[in-house]
C-alpha cells in the first residue's frame, strides 16, 4: 500500500494535531484521536475527519431540548440514545455532524455522491491537473462477473487471465494519462510549442479509476443511512472499504449511537408481514413451505437465509 499522503501533506496534518485550543464545545475524546490523520483505504485513497460537531451527549441534550449538557448518567444517556435509534426518533442524530476529507476513485465517487443529504466539495481538475494515481485491484478483488447476482463478484480470476487483467488496466491508465500531460502541454514531444487544451477538456479522455478528492460533510443521521447502505455486504468492495474504515471512525466518536445503529440497524434483520407470520406458525410447530408462505421464491431464499 503507497503512503496516501505526501510529505508535505503530512506535516500540514501533524501541525494541526500539534496545535490544540481550548474549548467550551462538547469534545469526543475517541474523535480527538482521529481529527485530522489520514487513514488509508485501497491503493491511494484515504478519509480523514477534518471537523466534527457534538458527541453521545449532543443526542441527548437534543432530546431533552435540555438548557445544560443535557446528559443523566451514561447509562441512562445510552438507554435514551437506544430507544430513539429503535423507535426511529431520528432527528436528534442529526444535531451532530462530521466533515470528512476523502480521497477516493471516480467511480467510487459516482456511487457516493447519490447519497444527496450531505455536502460536497470536490477536486476541480477545470483548475488544478489531476495526479498519476488510478485504482488498481489486488489481486484478491479482482473477480469474474457473479453467475447468482447481476450486480456482484463471483470466483477471483487466477493465472495467466488476472495479470492479463491487471496489466490492461495499468496500461491503458498510464496510455490515457500520457495522452492527457501530452494535451495540456504547450510543447509538443519535439520541443515545438502548442498552445495546449484547456484541463477541463483534457480530462475527458481519463478512465474512472483515477482518483479525485472532495470534502463530505454530513449529519449524524444522514451518515449512518450511509454506513448502512455502503458497509454492507451487498455494496461493491471499493466503496465498502471506505465506510467500513469510517465505521471505526463513527464508533469512537459517538460508540453509544454507533452501538445502538449496529443492533437495531446494520446487525438487526427485519421481517415482512408474511415473514413474521410464518415465523409466528414455525414458533409453534407448523411446518410452513414457500407456497404457502405468500412470499416469492427469491424472498424465501432471502428468509431462508436469515432464519434456516
Ligand atoms: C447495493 C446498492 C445498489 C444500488 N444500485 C443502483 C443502481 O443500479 N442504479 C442507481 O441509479 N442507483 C443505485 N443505488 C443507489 C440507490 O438507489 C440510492 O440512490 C443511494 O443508495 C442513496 O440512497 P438515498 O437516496 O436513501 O440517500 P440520500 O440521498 O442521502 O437520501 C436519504 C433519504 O432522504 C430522502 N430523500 C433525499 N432526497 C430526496 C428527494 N429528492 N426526494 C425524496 N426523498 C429524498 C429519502 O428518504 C432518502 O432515503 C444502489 C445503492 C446500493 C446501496
């Protein structure tokens, strides 16, 4: 894995970490320790937090519409904060918020950016000239198309079929890079000057594994639905491996609201009015098959899955 971040770059993070001001502000601790630093994810990408808002105690002190802290003991703050993610209160969730710095391929980027109840910042390659880096698979993610699931991964690809995988993705990145420096540069290869294409036109021909940055900046609230759609087993690894290292972020920042999200959210199972009803005739000893469960083959295999 390259270093994510440059030299330079990491001095500016390490300055910030070594400058700290005293506050009034509700402080987390767990997301004091991850202000700032950049945690890699795939080949180039990383996501740090650049700024943060309220804790546990800011759901609380919503909740209470509360003059002080609002916080009881932590007990009680944690009993209050789960039975507002079970009831679905959501509102209180959404006085905190997060300001994440993500550096991440464009076709990540494309999934990501569907999530519109945050705020974004992005890269402008009209302004700047993009960086050499493309995503490029390890070997263990590069997988043939699934035979069950239109949209998924089935077998990883072995042999002599992965490298020739492998070597035309990193060739045809570094072709089109070559072709993009080659358009915005005011000589041509033999020193005779061009007038060079304008970088908004000659990004065009770049493939959808480079990588951009933005700032996402998103509540609380928002940002779990995020986490439960996109660190899901059914998301595509590349976008999973981004929430999951923001998973670990979330549960240090707030662990009572992350932990009350992943019980009755990414760990819980919900039932249909049918699924319910065949388990309510299962729990008293009915043998009940999918003909008669008034559920679909595909939503019985789904059931089946959760249940045996
Ligand atoms: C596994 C997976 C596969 C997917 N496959 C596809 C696909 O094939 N094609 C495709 O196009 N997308 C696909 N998506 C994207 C998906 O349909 C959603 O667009 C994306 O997950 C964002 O979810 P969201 O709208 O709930 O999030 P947000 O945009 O953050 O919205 C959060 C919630 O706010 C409300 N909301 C926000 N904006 C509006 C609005 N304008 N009107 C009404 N309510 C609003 C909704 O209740 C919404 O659930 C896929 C997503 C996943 C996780």
């Amino acid at each position: 894995m390259n270093t994510p971040v440059s030299a330079d770059q990491q001095a500016e993070i390490d300055a910030l970490r070594d400058s700290p001001q005293p506050t009034l502000r509700a402080v987390s601790p767990g997301m004091e320790a991850h202000l700032y630093t950049a945690h890699p994810v795939l080949d180039h990408g990383f996501v740090r937090v650049v700024d943060y808002m309220g804790d546990d105690a800011a759901i609380c002190q919503a909740a209470r519409v509360s003059y002080g802290r609002g916080t009881k003991s932590v007990q009680n703050d944690e009993g209050l904060i789960r039975y507002l993610m079970r009831h679905w209160h959501s509102t209180p969730f959404e006085m905190c918020e997060a300001k994440f710095h993500v550096k991440l391929p464009v076709f990540v980027a494309r999934q990501w950016i569907r999530h519109r109840t945050a705020n974004v910042n992005e890269y402008s390659a009209r302004y700047s000239i993009l960086d050499r880096e493309f995503y490029i698979p390890q070997p263990e993610q590069l997988a043939a198309q699934s035979r069950q699931n239109n949209q998924g991964r089935g077998e990883v690809l072995e042999g002599e079929e992965a490298q020739r995988v492998l070597s035309l993705l990193r060739e045809d990145a570094m072709r089109s890079y070559d072709h993009y420096e080659a358009m915005l540069s005011q000589a041509q290869p033999d020193g005779t000057p061009q007038q060079g294409l304008a970088r908004e036109l000659a990004r065009m021909n770049l493939p959808a594994n480079i990588y951009t940055q933005w700032y996402w900046k998103v509540d609380l609230h928002n940002l779990l639905h995020f986490l439960r759609l996109r660190a899901d087993p059914h998301a595509q690894y590349e976008i999973r491996a981004y929430a999951d290292a923001m998973c670990a972020i979330v549960a240090d920042w707030v662990p009572a609201a992350f932990g009350a999200f992943r019980d009755y959210r990414m760990e819980a199972v919900s039932l249909s009015a049918q699924a319910a009803a065949v388990l309510r005739r299962r729990l008293k000893g009915e043998v009940v098959t999918q003909e008669e469960s008034g559920m679909s083959a595909r939503e019985w295999r789904e059931f089946e899955g959760d249940w045996g």
